[in-house]
C-alpha cells in the first residue's frame, strides 16, 4: 500500500477522533477555570449521543445535534446544582451524575429503540471539503475534508480562548477559579460564574456527544462514550488548562488512536489490544511529563460549602 | 458627609458584633476608628463595604441613604476598602488585578496604557505586567489601593493598613493618604495602634465591645484619654521572668540558608539561643524569618549550612486554622495530632496504638489548666474561638515538654486580655529553661517579648543590639541602618 | 449516637428517593413498577438462595472494593480506578488458580488471593508513583488505567491465557483445590467471611491506631496534618492508596476463586463505580459500608431479576445508584449549612 495514502487515512482518522474529544475538552477547560472539575461530562456526552441519536431520527442531523447540545446542558445544570448549588464534593457528585447518565440514557434508549436495543443506523454527516484546502498534499483531506462539527471544533476552541483570555466575562471566569474570595470582592457571584462555565461545559460536552453518534459511529449504544468524558479531562491537564493546548493534546490523542490502522495495515503482529491500551498509556506518560499542579486553577476542585 | 452611618447593630447569632454605631466620613479628612481585636472596627468596615448588611441602621452616601448588596454595589457609590490581605488574584498579573476590580476590559495594550496613566496620576508607580504573586508585601497593599482608585473610590477605608508594614513605608502610605484627602476624599482608617490615629486622623472614634465610646475631633483627645476609651478596665499582665543568660545552647545555627517558595528564601543566617531566652524576630513578611523558624521547627530542610536544634521541638504556626489545628477534629484529636507518638497515650510497639480515654482525660486537664473554654473535649476545634485555639495550641505546644519552642505571630487577632496571656505562657516556657523564638509582624510585641532581637531583612538574619528602640528596629527591617551600616 | 442515627435516616431516605424515582420513571415509560419492584425485591431478597446467590455473593466485591476506596479517601486519596485494580486481581488469581495443579487447598487458596492482593497494589503502583515524583491527580490516572486493564484482560482471554481449545474468549477453568469453599450450602463463598474481617479490622484501625488516625487527620486537615502532626503526607497516602488497589484486587481474586472459576472479560458489571457509592452511603465507616455494600447488591441482583422478570433493562439501577449518592450529597450540604448557620462567623480579627 501506497504509504502516503496510509498516512493521509491515518491522519483523517486522527482528525475524526479528535473532534469530540476536543469539543468536550474545551467545555471542560471552561469548566475547570472556574475551578470546578466535572466528571459528569461523561454524561453529560452520553447523553449529547442519546439526544443526537433521538433528535437526528425524529428531525435530521442538524436537529440531532441541537437536542444534543440541550441534553448536555441539562446533565450539567443537574451537576451544578448540586456541586455548585450545594457546595457538595465535585468529584463525588461528577461520578454521581455519570452513573447515573449511564442508567438513564439505556434505559430511555430501550424505550426508543426496542428491548433488544438495535437496529438503529442513523446516515453520518458527510464530509464537506474546503475548496482548494482540501487539495492540499496529506494534511487537506484530514482538515478541511471533514463533517460540519469538525469545522465548528475549529471555530469553538479559538472562540473559547479568546473567551477566557480576551474578555470580562473571560477574566471573571478566571479569577473565581484561582481565588474566589479575590473575585467576591470584585464583585463577582462566584457561585452564578461556575454555573455559567459548566453549563457552557455541559453544552460543548453535549456536542461533542452528538458528534460521536452523527459523525463518526452512525449509531447509538449503551455507554457507548467509553469514557471519552474521562480521556477530556486528561486532556484539559494535557493541555495546560488552555483550550488550544486542549486542542492540540485531542489531535495527539486521535493520533495516537488512528495510528493502530497504520501499525495493522502494515501487517505488524501485534496483538489488537495493544493498540487500545496505546492512548491511554500515552497519555498517563504525557501527563507525567507535562504536568505539574502550578498551571492548574489554584481553586480547582474546592466546593464552596 | 461622602459616607455616614448611622444607628448601625449587627449580630451573629448570640453575639452583639455592633450596637448602635454611628461613624461619619467627610471629604478631606481622616476619620481613625480605633479599638482593640473584637471591638467590632472590621465588622463595621464590611458593612460600610457592602459585605455585610446590617441588621439595623442605615448607610449613607453624599446624605443619600443606600442599600448596598454587594461590594461592587458600594463601589459603584464611590467605597472602596483596602483589606488588611492582599484580596489580588495571585496568578493575575497587576493589570488584570485592576481590570477585575474596576470592571475595565481586558485588551491587552489598552489595558496596559490605561493602568499606566492611572499609576502614573496617583504618583504610585507599579509595573502593570508582573503578576500579583510576586510583589512584596507593601506593592501588594499598593495594588490594593490602586485597584480602589481605579473604580473611582472617594472614600477609601483602610482597614489595619500598617500591621504588615515597616515604619517607614507606613509614613510613605500615610503621605498618599494626605495627599488623597487634600484632593477631597475620605478615609476610614481603621486601626488599633493609639500612635497612628494620633499622628494622621483628623477625628477619632473610638469602639469597645462593638459600640461607640468617644468620638472627638483629633484636637480634643489625649493618648491617656484613648487608652481608657480603648481598654475599658485594666489589665492582668504576667511580669516576664529574668531570661537565664547561661543556659545550655539549644539552637545553634550557621551560614544556613533555607529555600523558600517561589525563590525568595532565608540567604543567610548565624545564630545561637540559649536554654532560658525568649528570642523575637522582627521583619517584614517575606524576608526570611518564616524559613528560619519552620527549620528550627524542623519542617524545612536546610538548603545548606549548619542547623543543631536541641530536641523535643514545638512549633505553633500562625495559621491556626489551616497549619494549627483541624477545625473538623475534636480537642483531643487534634490534642493526640500536635502532641505526637510520645505522648503517654500512644501505647503499644509494632502497631501503635491510641488509648483515646486517657487522651480525652488529658486534654480535659490542658483545657482548664491553659482556661480554653469550650464545649467539652469532644466539642470540635472550629467551635472555639480565636482567642481559646491559640490557647490549645499553645498547651499543645507544651505538653510536648519542648526544649526548643518556635512560634509565628502568636498573637495574631487576639484581644488584649488574650494576648497577654499568650506573653505569659511564653515567658514560662523560657523561665522554665526553653529556648523560645518568636517571629512577630508587629515591632511593639518584638520589643515587649523578646529579651533579644533579631532582624529579617532581605533573606540575612542579623542580631539588633541591645536595647534598640522602634525607630531604629525599623529602619533595620528595612535594610537600613543596621549596626555595620554607615 | 445521633449523628449515626441520623447518617443512617438520611441514608435511608436517599435510597427511598431513588427508588421512588425508579418506579415513577418507570410508571412515566410506561412499565408496570409494582410489578418491576417486585421483581426486584424477590430477586434480591425472595428466597434464602437468592439472598446467598444473588445478593450476598455481589455484596463481596462492593464491601472489599468500598473498604479499599473508605481507606483512600479518609487520608483524601480519590481511587476511582477500583475496576482496574479489580481486573488487574482477576488476572493474577487465575493464573495462578489455573497453574495450580497438585497443591492443596491450603496453600492454593491464599497463593490465590495474595495474587489478587499484590495485582491489585501493582495496578497502583503507576499512579502512586506519577502523584509522588509528578503530582499527576489520582483521580485521572486510576480513570485511565481502567481501560488498559479491560484491553489486558481482553488480549489474556484471547492470547496467552486462553482456554485449550482455542475457541472462547475466557481463560481455562482453575483447578478445584483453588476454588473457594461455599458457606451454609449455598452458593456463598467463603470470601464474604473474609471481607467481614477486613472490615472489621479496618474499623479498629481507623478507631484506634495512631496509624489509622494520622490518616484521618491527612484526609480533614492535610496542611495541619504535616504542619503540626509532622505526617509525611505522599508516604502515608502511597500506603493508603496502595491498599485501596489490593483490596479491589482481591475483590478480583474472589469473584474468580468463589465465583467465576475462569477469567473472562466483563467480569465486573461495573462493580468499581458501584463501590464509590456503597462507601460514600456509609460515609466511609467500616461496619457501615457492609450493610450498604448488601444494599447495593440487592439492587444489583434485584436488577438481573427486574429484566428477566418484567422487561426493564438492568441499567436502570445505576439510576437509582446515582440519584441515591446525589440526595446523600445534597443532604449532607444541607446539615452543613444548618450547622454554619449555627455558628458564630470570624469577622473581627483573623481573616
């Protein structure tokens, strides 16, 4: 096989995977600089696939991906408020929430789809190439080749960092995260300015659901995210908290993902498996080399009781 | 009147923080609100500052009565407080500090010409892009106080704006304080040091036990006159011991340096503490004295030099709540926590184990022993109040029998009657044949507590010869004027 | 007393809660939840074999795995990668139950769950290493650990330790001699007897060893703990933690010993997740999280019974499992706020 041809499909692979995981990354980056860590956006993906599997049946793909934003939010307002609202442990109420999800969302899917849970096959989002971009030697057809959501990841990360480093609301976000008395006595509602900033998450982890179901797998099925919501998180840290770092640690991620295709395609014995621990394996090592707690939130994870 | 208050009460549950207080701020003038820690002179700035309502009474501004909601309510009527504590995001670099708190945007090059200008007109010059983490104690308060002006404050209240301050940059503070007022604004200074509302104020309002008790123009009052309004009754206080100069060496230390957070750190310190000697230290925050007393305290290690501490060693760090005690924990938890593995309730060899009885008894007995009143030895430590966990940490500290005893700010936020009693257990322990080293932010407790001083300035610890007075300590803080100094 | 009194009241009232909710929802999607309930009941508590079977035998791995996570997070450790530990147990366990041919049983019981115990610690030692040398959250990388275990367990199945024939993803069956005997002729093993003990031991540790108490003190004041308790916190939470992984590995090691008798992949219906909720609705106590971890098995066996029964799909019940954690949770702010209101504020003085 033609390895240019192997490295341009890897690459489009790479790309594909990356996309929900960066979406919902940069919901958690959101998140987490307001000092709060959510868990619960592997629900609240979970759901995002469920509401875009069911709005994408009832109404076509533009609607899926609508309901599906809409059912992140809503497992995120359920996060907020008791993690928020009430002060209680994020981390404990985040887990909460997912289990919960994970119930929720087989249970209403059986109740959609019938209780042998298959038969639903749902036409993915196509690719729309960029004039000219997509021509470009290897790398065209990985990013300007892509589904519509692929092309709102390239939108929302920027959009997000200017969010958080260029405006008010931005800074606000920012200041509760690393010192919420400071912020208190800015004048700013601590507890109003997390709400927000997950909520935001909850919308972005949503999509990112919906983008799971409408453009890559073409169907539902029970906890089907895998823990994608868990492997966001990883990448916030990866990422340094910054929603282009958060980028960037996603497309590594899908990389490192996409790259079984090429490993098998080039006929190497290598027992499957393997390459599914690769991610994750690769991300544990990255984050011993990359991290440290000095760029996180100095807030993060601290309810306010 | 930029900013009256009138008929103000407040309590907290059972406790009457104010009772019927009335305080009023005009344009041009310095208004001291003076009292002792717990006379209620914080609880009325919060309610000035839109941080608390009062639970009667009204607010103010230009006669206008006001409801304030929030503190960016009374920022919008022209308040601004400069907290005792840096309220600066730390991770924020200066600007970004001044943009959250007068709700300015956050373009970068605008912002940074903006604040320059700013800076620029107060005459209070502060790099706009160094991030709040690493100025000094005094820039801190400066930003404070910049970022006030920014959201156009006319009244400014400073609430104990010298505690972390050298003397020298108080004077430069109260320079801008007078040249703020000639501008025609106000300020509530509040404080609990006699001599400053005596030298700046222009009138003088003087709490006890959250009410008014004297209120005069500056001209009207004596320093006596105050100390009675202030104190109400006289004061038990412990005479200190004879310090036994020839007790056996039990610090000793030489060319120690110890690293401190974020780069600063102790650079360089020689010094020996005898069996029976109270020793304090005196310095602006972050000059190396709390690297020094955490590696006497054996909780730092030396970076390098020499370091021979004579063991058991106690330590009652300044934080009570956070570094002292568990506020969730009960008495003789945290009692059983401090006191450590020696102690006579820690019982058995390859698992050791803990015979809570006899602990609860001891506890019951340091309780009453050191008058730490509270609900009982299962009460938790959070119930206490200030004044009695530094007293448990204090018979904590003891009941470890140490040789060598360190304490930071011991003091800290305790009234009178507490302080003094604090004085005394320290001055015991000395008598009794310790070493004491004591690190204080306030040059008066220094001089009053220690038999000798030692300066912190810049990372060097250096001894101040005896008999030195505040002005000299001062200046020595500050690294001028010290016994080689020209 | 009271306290206790009142931590089991708000327990049971968050169990109720999310039961009612169940039957509701179930009432809204048009199921029959009297029916579902009772099916529910009787697969968990219908009959004495149903107890033993079904519900006892479940509530072993929830009470080992919810000790190990009580034992972490008193000291503020968050292990929420149980079912990798777990996995990492079962692993261990059958290869040597499987190799253990000849030996009597007792030495191929213990070789057994001392394989589990130590897999279990192993699959720790990754994460206790990146917090100490790197201070990578434990939260992150027992998460991530958990799916490199479901691929191990997946790639043993169908390589190395697949049975003779070749043809089922499961390891060949372990030897007799290392197979845990059963209690009161049911199908209980003997495990349950051994998580009773270890959680017995674990309350007397946390109630009166200066060990266990220094843990305590890390978990509720950790600044306090190091500053004035002088606990050296990386190493006593690597211990913890360490621990907390040996107990979910021999959680492991008994489901393939007392359970199983082979490896298979999805040993664990998610009995990792499981576990956080049996412990946190027994607050972290010891004697508590064996009643909780019997509940918790209940609504896991009356859950098998519920789909067979009367069509619900057994998911339903992380439902109930979630919605019970969050009223704990929202319960508990509640009591705090009460007790905040009560106290006296700082204001004066120290900040």
């Amino acid at each position: 096989m033609d390895p240019m041809a192997v490295a341009g499909d890897v690459l489009v692979a790479a790309v594909g995977i990356a996309t929900p995981l960066a979406l919902a990354a940069t919901g958690e980056v959101l998140a987490e600089r307001s000092g709060v860590v959510n868990l619960g956006i592997e629900g609240a993906m979970l759901f995002g696939a469920l509401g875009g599997a069911i709005g994408a049946t009832v109404a076509g793909s533009a609607t899926g991906l609508g309901v599906g934003i809409l059912a992140g939010v809503l497992v995120a307002a359920l996060f907020a408020a008791v993690a928020i609202g009430a002060g209680a442990d994020q981390i404990i109420t985040g887990t909460a929430v997912t289990l919960a999800s994970v119930g929720l969302t087989g249970t209403i899917y059986r109740q959609f789809y019938g209780p042998a849970g298959v038969g639903l096959s749902l036409p993915t989002l196509s690719p729309i190439p960029i004039p000219f971009l997509a021509d470009l030697p290897l790398i065209g057809d990985a990013l300007f080749a892509q589904p519509v959501t692929t092309y709102l990841m390239y939108i929302l990360v920027p959009l997000v960092w200017y969010l958080l480093f260029r405006t008010r609301p931005g800074l606000a976000v920012r200041a509760v995260g690393e010192d919420p008395t400071a912020a208190r006595a800015a004048g700013v509602s601590v507890r109003l300015t997390r709400a927000w900033a997950v909520l935001a998450g909850g919308a972005l982890a949503g999509l990112a659901g919906a983008t799971l179901v409408l453009a890559q797998v073409g169907t539902f099925t029970e906890r089907m995210t895998a823990g994608r919501g868990f492997i966001a998180i990883a990448i916030v840290v990866l990422g340094r908290w910054n929603p282009v770092g958060a980028g960037l640690a996603a497309l590594l991620f899908g990389l490192a993902t996409a790259l079984q295709f090429a490993l098998q395609a080039a006929g190497l014995d290598v027992p499957y498996q393997f390459f599914l621990m690769l991610p994750y394996l690769l991300t544990l090592f990255a984050l011993a080399g990359a991290v440290g707690r000095g760029q996180a939130p100095a807030a993060l994870g601290k309810s306010e009781g | 009147m930029l900013l009256t208050l009138t008929g103000i009460s407040k309590s907290f549950g059972a406790v009457q923080a104010l009772r019927d207080v009335d305080l009023a701020v005009a344009a041009g003038e310095v208004h001291a609100v003076l009292g002792e820690n717990g006379a209620g002179k914080s609880t009325l700035m919060h309610i000035a500052d839109g941080l608390l309502p009062p639970d009667t009474g009204t607010v103010a501004v230009d006669g206008r009565p006001v409801r304030f909601r929030s503190a960016r309510d009374a920022r919008g009527h022209g308040i601004g407080m400069v907290h005792q504590h840096s309220t600066a995001v730390p991770a924020f670099s200066v600007m970004e500090n001044i943009a959250l708190a007068a709700g300015w945007a956050v373009a970068p090059t605008r912002l940074r010409r903006r604040v320059e200008a700013l800076t620029e007109r107060l005459a209070l010059p502060l790099d706009p892009s160094l991030p709040a983490s690493t100025l000094s104690v005094s820039l801190k308060q400066r930003l404070e106080i910049i970022k006030a002006l920014a959201a156009e404050a006319r009244v400014l209240l400073l609430d104990e704006p010298t505690a972390v301050l050298a003397p020298a940059e108080s004077e430069e503070l109260f320079r801008f304080v007078r040249r703020f007022t000639q501008g025609g604004g106000g300020v509530a200074l509040i404080t609990h040091k006699l001599e400053e509302a005596l030298a700046v104020a222009d009138r003088i309002t003087v709490l006890r036990r959250g009410a008014v008790v004297l209120s005069s123009p500056r001209s009207e009052v004596t320093a006596e006159g105050l100390t009675t309004a202030m104190i109400g009754g006289s004061l038990v206080v412990a005479p200190p011991a004879v310090p036994l100069r020839d007790g056996p060496v039990l610090v000793q230390c030489e060319g120690l340096e110890v690293r401190g957070d974020g780069g600063r750190g102790l650079r360089q310190a020689s010094c020996t503490i005898r069996g029976g000697e109270l020793v304090a230290v005196a310095g602006v925050e972050g000059n190396g004295q709390r690297e020094l007393l955490r590696a006497v305290a054996g909780l730092t290690r030396p970076f390098r030099g020499l370091l021979e501490v004579a063991r058991p060693v106690a330590f009652v760090p300044e934080d009570r709540t956070t570094e002292g005690l568990i506020p969730s924990m009960t008495l003789t938890e945290n009692v059983v926590l401090g006191v450590g593995r020696a102690a006579s309730w820690v019982t058995g060899r390859g698992v050791r184990r803990v015979d809570w009885s006899a602990a609860r008894q001891r506890t019951a007995e340091l309780a009453d022993r050191f008058d730490v009143r509270s609900d009982g030895t299962e009460a938790t430590a959070g119930s206490l109040s200030g004044g009695n966990q530094q007293k448990l940490l204090v018979a904590r500290a003891l009941e470890r029998r140490p040789r060598v005893l360190v304490a930071e700010n011991p003091t800290r936020g305790l009234d009178l009657q507490a302080t003094a009693e604090v004085h005394g257990r320290l001055h015991a322990a000395a008598a009794a044949g310790a070493a004491v080293l004591v690190y204080s932010n306030d040059l008066d407790e220094v001089l009053v507590l220690g038999d000798r001083v030692l300066v912190a300035a810049g990372g060097v610890i250096t001894e101040a010869p005896a008999g030195i007075d505040r002005v000299r300590l001062g200046a020595m803080i500050l690294g001028q004027g010290g016994p080689d100094a020209e | 007393m009271r306290s206790n009194l009142r931590a089991l009241g708000i327990g049971a009232a968050a169990l109720l809660i999310g039961l009612f909710l169940l039957a509701v929802g179930l009432e809204l999607a048009g199921y029959d939840a009297g029916a579902a309930l009772a099916a529910l009941w009787d697969g968990a508590f219908g009959s004495w074999r149903a107890f033993t079977g079904a519900t006892l035998v479940r509530a072993v791995p929830l009470i080992l795995i919810g000790l190990g996570f009580a034992l972490a997070l008193r000291g503020g450790a968050l292990n929420i990668g149980a079912e990798g530990q777990f996995y990492a147990g079962a692993i261990a366990a059958a290869w040597v139950g499987v190799h253990a041919g000849g030996w009597p049983a007792w030495v191929a019981l213990p070789a057994v769950a001392l394989a589990g115990l130590a897999a279990g610690a192993l699959w720790m030692l990754l994460p206790v290493i990146l917090k100490l040398r790197f201070g990578v959250l434990e939260v992150i990388t027992t998460l991530l650990l958990n799916f490199v275990a479901e691929a191990l367990v997946s790639f043993m199945v169908q390589g190395p330790m697949q049975e003779p024939s070749g043809i089922y993803p499961q390891s060949a069956p372990i030897v007799e001699a290392a197979r845990l005997p059963f209690l009161f002729g049911s199908r209980l093993h003997a495990g349950f007897v051994v998580a009773l003990l270890v959680a017995l031991a674990l309350a007397w540790v946390f109630a009166r060893t200066w060990w266990g108490f220094r843990l305590r003190a890390l978990g509720e004041g950790p600044r306090a703990a190091e500053v004035s308790g002088r606990v050296r916190a990386g190493r006593m939470l690597a211990v913890a933690l360490l621990w907390s992984g040996a107990l979910a590995g021999l959680a492991g090691a008994f489901e393939v010993s007392g359970v199983s008798y082979a490896l298979y992949q999805n040993l664990s219906p998610g009995y990792g997740f499981t576990a956080i909720g049996v412990a946190l609705l027994a607050r972290l106590r010891p004697s508590a999280i064996v009643l909780t971890g019997v509940v918790f098995a209940a609504l896991e066996a009356g859950a098998g019974a519920m789909q067979r029964d009367a069509g619900i799909p057994a998911v339903a019940v992380y439902v109930v499992e979630g919605v019970v954690i969050l009223v704990l949770l929202l319960g508990d702010a509640a009591a705090r706020r009460q007790a905040s209101r009560r106290a006296v504020p700082v204001v004066d003085g120290s900040p």
